[in-house]
C-alpha cells in the first residue's frame, strides 16, 4: 500500500506541473493583507492598557474557580 501511495503521489505531482495553468505574476508571490497596505507598528509591538491584562486575569480566576466547582 505504500509503494502504492508513493505512486500516485509521484503521478499526481508530475501531472499537476506539466497540466497546470502556468500564470507566474509578480502578485501572485506577494504577501495578502486582507487588500489594505498594512501600517507600520511601533517597536515592541505597542503597549496594552492595565485593564486589559487585569480583565483577563479576572477571567483566567473564575474560570479555573468555576472547573473546580
């Protein structure tokens, strides 16, 4: 069965580059950004309020609180 699949694995990839469509475009090999330019972030990452990290340890508390009930 595995000489079987290395078969068809050898087949199918031969046959896709000599079949497929060959449109090779400086686009096609750029990055996708969800078609906006993306914008330039501060160095670290930028900072995050106290609340949030706060807010989300509250979360993580009466989380694990609320499995052991």
């Amino acid at each position: 069965i595995m000489a079987l699949a290395a078969f068809f694995l050898a087949v199918s990839i031969t046959l896709s580059s000599f079949l497929g469509p060959r449109r090779w475009n400086k686009v096609k090999y750029s990055s996708y950004e969800c078609g906006i330019e993306p914008t330039p972030q501060p160095m670290g990452g930028g900072r995050f309020p106290i609340k949030y990290y706060i807010t989300a340890m509250l979360f993580i508390v009466f989380d694990i609180e609320t499995i052991f009930l």
